[in-house]
C-alpha cells in the first residue's frame, strides 16, 4: 500500500501519482487520514481568519461611531461666580448699545453717525444691522495640554486599549508634559461609560478564537468540548452566515472520517461546490484529484501510522548526519537501523 498525502498543488500531485504507480504499481492508493484532517484545518483556518478579520473591523468601525460623538477635543470653560457676573454685565452693556443702533437707524441715521453717537465701530454697526437679532457671543473655550494628544488617544481607545497608566507613558513619549491625573481625569471626563461598558461585554461573552483555536474547534468532536470552548464556537458560528455553514460541512466531514463512510464523498464534494465557501472549495478541488485515494482513505480501516513511523526514523538517521556524511553511510545506518 502506497503512502499518499492530499497534494496541495500540482506539480506534488504528479510527482506522488507518478512515483506511487511506478514504485507499486499493484498497490491501491490510500489517502493519510491526518493529512486529510491536516489540510482541511489549514483550510478552516484560513476561512476563519477573513471573517475574524472582517469582524473586529466592523467591531472598531462601531466602536469609533459610538464613542466620536462623546469625544469632544474642546471643553467650555469653568468660571468663578465673579467672572460670571462680569460677563453678564458685559451682555448688559453690549444688548443696550444694539438696541441703541437699532433705535437710531429707524430714525434715519446713517451708520458711520449711529458709531459716533453710540462709541462703537462702524464695522460693529454694519454687522449688527445686517444680523437682524442680538448677536450673542460664543463662550470662550478652554484649551488643554492634552487636546493636542486626542487624535492619537481616540483610535488607541477604540482599538481596546483601556490602561490609562500605558496611554500616559505613550503621550510622554510623544513629548505630553501634562501629569497623569489630567489624563485620567480627562479620558474618565470624555469617555465615562467605556470601561465600564468593556468590563461588563467581556464578563458577559467570552472572547472570539484566533484562527487557529477557530479549526481546532471545527474539527474537534463536539461532545468533547468543555463549557467555554462551546461558548466560543457558539458565538464564532454567529459572526457570519459562512462561518455557521462551514462548521456544518467541516463536521460532516470529520464524521465521515471517524465512521468510516466514504461512500458519502461524492454528495460532500457536491455541497461543497454548490456553496460560496472559496476556501473549502479549494479543499474540495485537491480531493477531486485524488478522490480514488481519499476514498480509500476515508472507508479503509488501515492507516499508515507504520509508514509514518519509519519515515520518521528515516529523517531522525538522516539529520543525526548533520549534512556531512554521503550517501553509502547513510544506507548502512539505515539498514543496520532496521
């Protein structure tokens, strides 16, 4: 019985038809069952790794919308009740000069004669006259040390970053001269419910899979799953429509494995091709050009763990040479191995 893997590409498919039949012609083909498990993982994993991807883009994009109109880079200023009443004043004054201009211009005055009667500027008459109301003037705004820092702190919050002890060593670096207690107290000031809101999501759900965790739990048996590997799977199949039916065909799959029935193969590969899943198509395409081997693989009760096995001591003998020995040595090591 030949050794097979599933070929990735096909200039390694040749090569291994080729020397299979010519150095075992009566033998029948059979697919390695790990090597099968092996490249569909790769091909889960890649699978997983565009969607979690696509996920935590929409994720941040939703983070950014939630908090930008919370974030404000300009904060109004905090006046004394002295300063308050002197404003005030000030409006006082201001309101009586308007109603003064606008007195005088029914009366027929010319603009340049209301400024020198009322003591105010031409250009503030002409202003005036053309708002049609009181112009009220805009409060003052208080400029901050860490304004400047804003458009760097806000993409590092909404990418998850929420230690406000590292953001401050990061705004030193960058040359903020201000003192933690500002940085704290602003970000607490601008953002009050994001920790709290991140604390309590990460408490509630557990945190997505990396890719590779995701095809460790697609081809994992699911009654072997423990509680919160589950909830993981559980909320991975939920990002995507394509995710939740690839679990279903990668576990269909796996089923047919462990039990034995190739005779399925076919209706697999053809639900496989009818669906929009690039990256198990792609699997599928390498199986059709073994099929005769993979089907053999997935309904023989032989497995080529002997065969793995003394190719392992064959690389194990070869590497103890380190590159030094020629080729007769190694033969004798072989065969005195054997």
């Amino acid at each position: 019985m030949g050794r097979r893997k599933l070929p990735q590409r096909q200039s390694t498919s040749t090569i291994c038809t080729s020397a299979a039949a010519q150095g075992a012609p009566q033998a029948i083909q059979c697919a390695d069952r790990f090597h099968l498990l092996k490249n569909l993982g790769e091909a889960v994993e890649g699978l997983a790794a565009h969607h979690l991807a696509a996920h935590h883009k929409r994720q941040t994009q939703a983070a950014q919308d939630e908090l930008a109109p919370v974030w404000q880079p300009k904060r109004a200023a905090r006046l004394s009740p002295k300063l308050e009443r002197l404003q005030q004043q000030r409006r006082e004054e201001r309101l009586a000069h308007y109603e003064q201009v606008i007195a005088l211009r029914k009366l027929g005055l010319s603009q340049a004669a209301i400024a020198r009667q009322v003591g105010i500027g031409a250009s503030t008459v002409q202003r005036w006259l053309a708002a049609g109301t009181f112009p009220e003037r805009k409060p003052r705004e208080q400029a901050s040390q860490l304004d400047q820092y804003l458009p760097y702190l806000f993409p590092r919050w909404s990418e998850g970053c929420h230690n406000i002890a590292c953001l401050f060593r990061e705004l030193v670096e960058q040359g903020y001269q201000g003192s933690y207690a500002s940085v704290r107290d602003n970000l607490v000031r601008l953002l009050p419910n994001g920790r709290k809101k991140e604390a309590s999501s990460s408490a509630q759900a557990p945190a997505l899979p990396t890719s590779r965790q995701a095809a460790f739990l697609f081809l994992r048996r699911p009654e072997k799953l423990r509680v919160e590997e589950q909830e993981q799977l559980d909320k991975l199949r939920q990002i995507h429509p394509e995710v939740d039916q690839a679990y279903d065909l990668v576990q269909q799959f796996v089923r047919m494995l462990r039990t034995r029935s190739g005779e399925h193969l076919d209706a697999w590969l053809a639900r496989v091709q009818s669906s929009e899943l690039p990256e198990l198509q792609s699997f599928a395409v390498g199986i059709e050009k073994d099929k005769d081997a993979v089907r053999a693989g997935l309904t023989w009760w032989i497995n080529n763990g002997m065969v793995e096995g003394h190719v392992t001591k064959l690389k194990l003998i070869k590497r103890q040479g380190y590159g030094k020995a020629d080729f007769p040595l190694l033969r004798k090591r072989v065969l005195h191995a054997l």
